[in-house]
C-alpha cells in the first residue's frame, strides 16, 4: 500500500511540472485542510477548525494577530472603567452580510446567546463567563460588567465571534450548517456547505476591514494526508495545511512549491479517565474484566504512564521534527510557561517501579483511544505510545477512529485514555488551565474540553486567582503555580507541542498564524 501511495505522488509531481503553475492573479482560491469542520455555528463546538472557519464569516469585538497578540476588530478601543467594568467602543458603519448595521445591541444579545447553545460538545461559554452583566450605554458603546477584576476581559472576546439579534433570534445550529443563518459581518459569505467535503465562499465586497484578494474560495476538507499533498501537486488545490511531517523536506526543497511555518500553541496530550472512582471502562486486569477500581485515580499510575513515553523519539520519528517534546501547556517563552520545565527522557524501568509501588506488580491491561484525521500523525502517535506503555507493563490496545466518533465518545467520557489537542490562540496558560485542566463547571464555561473530568481545588483556587488579577507579573506567577500543580498531578499528559507548517504553489504568500488558523484572507499573490 505504502508503494502504491509513494507512486501515486509522482505521478502526481510528473503532472504537477507538465501542468505548470496556475496564475497568480486568478481570482478563486482553492485550499485544502486536515481537519473536518463540524460546524458553521461559532458558538457550538470550540474547535480550531472551526473558529478558522468562523473567522471567514463573522468577526469578534478583539482578534490575534499572527503571534497571538489582541488586536482591533469590530471594537475600535477597550478600557476598564472600574475594577468590575469593561466599556469597548464599536466600529461605525459596519453591517452584516444581509445589510443590518451592527450595533451595541447585537453584543448584547450574542453574549447571552453563548452559553446556552443546546448539545455544545466543547463550548464557547468559557468566554462569556466573566461576564455578569452587559450595559447597551449607546449603538456603538457598550460596557461588560463582571464579578470583580477580569483582566482577560479583552482576549476571551476575541474567540466569540458576534451575531445579529434580528437575524439570529432562536437560531438552530442546523440552520447555520444549511448556510441559512450563516451570516456574519466577515470578509466572506457562504455560497454551499457540504459537511464533510467543502465550503464554497464568496467575497463580502462591503467587509470593512482590508478587502481579500479572492472572489471565490473553495475550502476542501481532504483528511488523508497523502491525498492533501497529491491535491497540491496535481494542481487541483493551491494551497494546504497540516503538510504531512513525511513530505515537508521533499517539498521544502522543490522550487515549484513554497513553504509557510512557525511555532505553534497546540499541545498535543492525554487525558485520562478521573470522573470514576469504580471501574474504568477500558482498564482490565489480566483475565480481560474491568478492574474494580479506576487505577488513573492514581497519581503514580499516571506519572508512571507519563515516565513510560518517550517524546524525543515521537518527535523526532513520529513527528519528524515538526514538534517539539512537551512537558506542560506552553512553549517556552509563553504567557505563563514555567521556565526550565522540560520534558523528561522516557524511563520505562522507572515506570514499572511506580506501577508496582501502586499495587500493580504485573501491569494490567488499557485501551488507548484518539482519532486517526484530526492531528498530524495522531494515528502513528497513539501506536507509538500503546508500544511504550506495553514495554513499560501497562500492556496497551490502541483504537484510532474519524474524529467525528471519537470526539463524542469523549465528550460523553466513555474511554479511559485518549489522545487529544489544544490549541491555545490566546498564547497565554489560562486558556489550556481554564479549558482542559478546571474542575468542569458548565455554568461557569470551566472546563468545556476537560475530557477526563479532572478536579484539583488546589488548581483551581490558584487559576481563579490569575484571573482576578489585573498586574501581569502577579498574574502570570499564579498561572505558573496553577500549571505546576496540573502537571504534578498529572491532570493530563503533555506530550508534544506541533509546529505549524502550510504548503502552496509557487506566486502565492501566507501569514502563517501561530494558532495555525487557515484562513484564505491570509493568502494573497506574491507582488509582481
């Protein structure tokens, strides 16, 4: 199989050099991406997919920049007026794709809507939490009222892309995938959905903002790695993400092809199955039966699965130097990173000392589960992984499903180990604390994307602190305690951060963004 597929790609290289290169001044964009796109409702499923998509239709009051920084978008400016109180000033003369103006009110009524999207399985109710009460002062002022100090006010609103009280008044997520609500006030418009396949755009020729080169957008949804390269080889798409780590050095030395990298903010870890103090389902003891007690409530089987996996060689094999080995949230350098803490080599002797320490001699058996089309090489990953927790006395079957399937037995906590990702578009530690690691509280939007249903109060009370500080420097060091905590504990298992890498055809530019959003108004032609 491994053959016909390497034949395939030159075939499609043959094609691609007697093809040529398309014009750079065509007018339709066609890109492909790793990752499927579950929702075009951008409050339903908090997912980078997703808010990439969102971000072509819609607008928030903030955004990030490439490097993650808040910017101006539809708000013009932002200041606290008290220690419970945020006032934004909105953008003038901005409208939504259907002509209605934007205006105060419209903040307002998304900010209520957030929270009480029905069936969320990650939701973006995290981002409006803080929020107590929401003062329409005039239409282009409004002020957020919170329960004391939330200097994060700013960055959460640049993840809640705004909606249209007239238009968008008791809407269905099924009608914002059908493209009926799919009305924002971006620098596109949906023209056809196709769940799973593709997402046909049109240029909003009103959008306030820098105008996007590109007419049409075709946005394809192609999973399979080596169809995704093939695609861009053949021509029969200009652009890609989530190159595959196997051909980035072959296409990074072809002339007819351009490479777009940088650092990213997405961890790739594991969670692990704490809501049970009985029974995981799918920790077995030797005779195949579930063990009677959940032995992931225990921290020393968590460390020893932790010291039993070897992240320089998933790196450097698995990943193939597009990653670099992780042993909390954030990179280094980061918002709230602990400096110094880096990953450990993999120690399986170590480990099965732990294990026995912990009252398991012999190991037991464990299902590893992840998907097999949402992160690079998540599939490889979680095969990798299963090998060093067997050597390790954990012995491990591993179960790869589409993405589709796996998130919603995980957002159900029906496994006991899983493989995931987050990335984190803030570039600050509260976002993966508040989101993976916080004791899950819908009410409060805590730990929407806490899989494993870990709790630490000791954790809790340190990030709650965090964010009620408004001084950075005491702010961060809190965000560092509440990180050392989680990873002392093992809420999850860091294993590696991703590099982001974009591939495309020769006379194109691309900002790559540090929270590896692939948006087609970061595509432009290369300047003649």
């Amino acid at each position: 199989m491994r053959h016909v597929a390497q034949a395939a790609l030159a075939a499609c290289l043959s094609s691609f050099a007697l093809g040529g290169i398309l014009p750079a001044a065509a007018q339709t964009l066609n890109l492909a991406v790793g990752a499927p796109v579950t929702s075009l409702d951008p409050h339903y499923h908090a997912l980078s997919p997703n808010y990439a998509v969102a971000d072509m239709l819609f607008d928030s009051l903030t955004s990030f920049d490439a490097r993650a920084r808040v910017v101006a978008r539809l708000a013009e400016s932002w200041r606290p007026v008290a220690e419970d109180g945020w006032e934004f000033k909105l953008r003038p003369g901005v409208t939504f794709h259907n002509g209605n103006a934007f205006t105060a009110e419209d903040v307002a009524f998304t900010v209520a809507r957030v929270p009480t999207v029905p069936n969320s399985p990650s939701s973006y109710g995290i981002y409006t939490r803080a929020i107590r009460r929401v003062e329409v002062m005039d239409p282009l002022t409004v002020r957020f009222h919170t329960s004391g100090p939330y200097p994060l006010l700013p960055v959460d609103l640049a993840q809640v892309e705004m909606l249209d009280s007239e238009t968008h008044a008791n809407p269905l997520t099924e009608e914002f995938n059908s493209g009926k609500l799919a009305i924002g006030t971006g620098p596109f418009r949906v023209m056809a959905h196709r769940n799973g396949d593709r997402i046909e755009y049109a240029r909003n020729d009103a959008y306030f903002g820098d105008r996007p080169h590109w007419a049409r957008v075709s946005y394809r949804m192609i999973t399979n790695d080596a169809a995704r390269t093939a695609a861009l080889l053949s021509g029969d798409v200009d652009f890609i993400d989530q190159v595959p780590t196997s051909d980035i050095a072959k296409l990074r030395g072809d002339a007819r092809v351009q490479i777009s990298e940088i650092d990213g903010l997405r961890l790739i870890f594991l969670a692990l199955d704490h809501s049970r103090e009985a029974a995981s389902p799918f920790a077995m003891g030797e005779d195949g039966r579930p063990l009677p007690r959940n032995p992931l409530k225990d921290v020393r089987v968590r460390r020893a699965l932790s010291m039993a996996i070897d992240r320089g060689a998933i790196a450097e094999r698995v990943m193939e130097g597009a990653a670099t080995p992780a042993a909390q949230l954030l990179p280094a350098g980061a918002f709230g990173s602990i400096p110094g803490l880096v990953a450990q080599r993999g120690d399986p002797d170590g480990a099965r000392r732990l294990l026995a320490e912990a009252g398991y001699p012999n190991g037991f058996r464990l299902t590893l589960h992840g998907p097999n089309d949402r992160y690079m090489n998540d599939a490889r990953i979680i095969q990798a992984i299963g090998q060093m927790w067997t050597r390790a006395g954990v012995r491990t079957s591993v179960e790869a499903q589409p993405w589709a399937t796996f998130v919603g037995r995980a957002g159900r906590q029906e496994l006991s180990a899983m493989l995931v990702g987050w990335g984190t578009s803030s570039g600050e530690a509260s976002s993966p604390l508040r989101s993976l690691l916080a004791t899950f509280n819908a009410q409060r939007g805590f730990g929407g994307s806490n899989r494993g249903r870990y709790s630490n109060p000791a954790m809790d009370a340190a990030m709650d602190e965090a964010l009620r500080t408004l001084d950075d420097e005491k702010r961060e060091a809190l965000l560092r305690e509440a990180t050392r905590i989680g990873m002392e504990d093992v809420g999850i298992i860091p294993v590696h951060i991703q590099k982001n890498v974009w591939a495309m055809r020769r006379g194109l530019r691309h900002e790559a963004r540090a929270d590896e959003l692939t948006r087609a108004q970061d595509v432009r032609p290369m300047q003649p």
